[in-house]
C-alpha cells in the first residue's frame, strides 16, 4: 500500500508576519494548513523552526543550514519514516484547500512531479515520489522560479500544474489578492481597508507556469493583469 504524507514546512507565524512586514492582524491569511489525515489519504506531518515541549511524533524541528538543507531533510526524515509519496506546501498560500492536495496525489500517479504555482513563479505545492526526491535537490528556492525550475527538471509532458493561487510574501501580494472575489479575497479586502492599506500603485501579474509553457511549447502569451 502506498504511503503518503503531507509536508508542512512553516515557520511560527510571527516568525513568518515578521519576515514578509506584515502586521499580527494578518496572520488569519497565513494559517498552518490543519487538514484531516481522511480527507487526502495522507499523514500530516509539520516541520517547524521553533522548538517543540510536546512529544507529538508528526511534528519535527527543522534541521540544517538554509532553507535548501532543511526542505531536503524534512524530505528525508519522511522517506525514513517509510512514505512513498509527499506533497509538500508551506502556510503562505491562503486558498490551499484538502481537495488541492487529494487532486496533487491522484494527477501524481502519472506524472514524475505535481506543481501548485503561485503568482510569482514560485510553487505553493510540489508533490513527488520519495524515489524520484533528487529532482528537488540543487534547486535555487526563493527566486520566483521554483515552477520553471521543477518543469524542466521534471520533463515538460511528465509535469502536472495545478491552478495558479496567489501566496502572500508581502503587502502588495495582499493587494493583488483583494481583487479577488472569493472568501479568502474578501478577507484580504477588509484586513487591508483596515489598515488604511488597500489602495497602492498597480500590480503586474504574471502566470509564470503558463509563461514557461508558452516559451518551451509555441502558445500564446500571457495576459497580464493590473
């Protein structure tokens, strides 16, 4: 039977409220991803920076030198521990849901690598086999390149790309995230009107998964977006 987990890889939240400037009214759009183990097949387990009083075997201090070292040992203690498959996200992207990592599992039994992009052309969700873990290691994180990044390493028809969802790294990514129409979008709107911060020069939104595509297979290019 195949074994398969859920990396939540996240600092504490005023740990992550602190790095991307954002005041503590904010932490509700960057919530720890509390998902039912039932509800995707799944362990959850959480790798965290801070250290932990309890003894709950499915959450783990973060190891190593770097967010590269500690995202390839967090990946390595749960192919240790026996999982086949990992669907790995972190706590930045608000519209994650159950169904996204259900479908990240599914679309994987064809595919060497499942990929959530974000708005930036970084990824939201990176779902692999644990076999197949080298395809992670040498990547340049944090760039906004991460899709482009795994597409190529990964094959371009042996890649699922999930939808594009916005993550939250700063205030202009709440911003752009208030235009939209959905629960989460609204949420964003009042927390910035607020704070007197909904209003700020526009927004270029780029979908850096499609932009790839488009670039490596002749389509169309993207539309962007204020």
């Amino acid at each position: 039977m195949t074994r398969r987990a859920l990396l939540v890889f996240a600092d504490p939240g005023y740990v992550d409220l602190a790095r991307r400037g954002l005041p503590v009214a904010a932490l509700p759009l960057l919530p720890l991803p509390a998902f039912k183990a039932e509800e995707m097949t799944a362990d959850v387990h959480v790798f965290t920076s801070a250290p932990q009083t309890g003894e709950n075997p499915r959450v783990h201090l973060q190891t190593g030198q770097g967010f590269a070292a500690r995202f390839e040992n967090a990946i390595e203690t749960l192919t240790a521990l026996g999982y086949d498959e990992i669907a790995a996200v972190g706590r930045d992207c608000p519209e994650l849901s159950a169904n996204d990592i259900a479908l990240a599992f599914e679309r994987l039994q064809e595919n060497r690598l499942v990929l959530g992009p974000d708005h930036r052309g970084g990824c939201y969700l990176i779902a692999f086999r644990t076999a197949e873990r080298a395809l992670l290691r040498g990547v340049r994180w944090k760039r906004n390149t991460d899709c482009a990044q795994l597409c190529a390493r990964g094959g371009l028809t042996q890649v699922a790309l999930l939808p594009v969802k916005h993550d939250i790294d700063s205030l202009a990514d709440l911003r752009l995230l208030a235009k939209e129409s959905h629960v989460v979008g609204r949420l964003a709107h009042f927390l910035l009107s607020a704070l007197g911060q909904l209003h700020s020069a526009p927004i270029q939104f780029i979908d850096a998964a499609k932009e790839f595509v488009r670039l490596h297979g002749q389509m169309p290019p993207p539309a962007f977006a204020g």
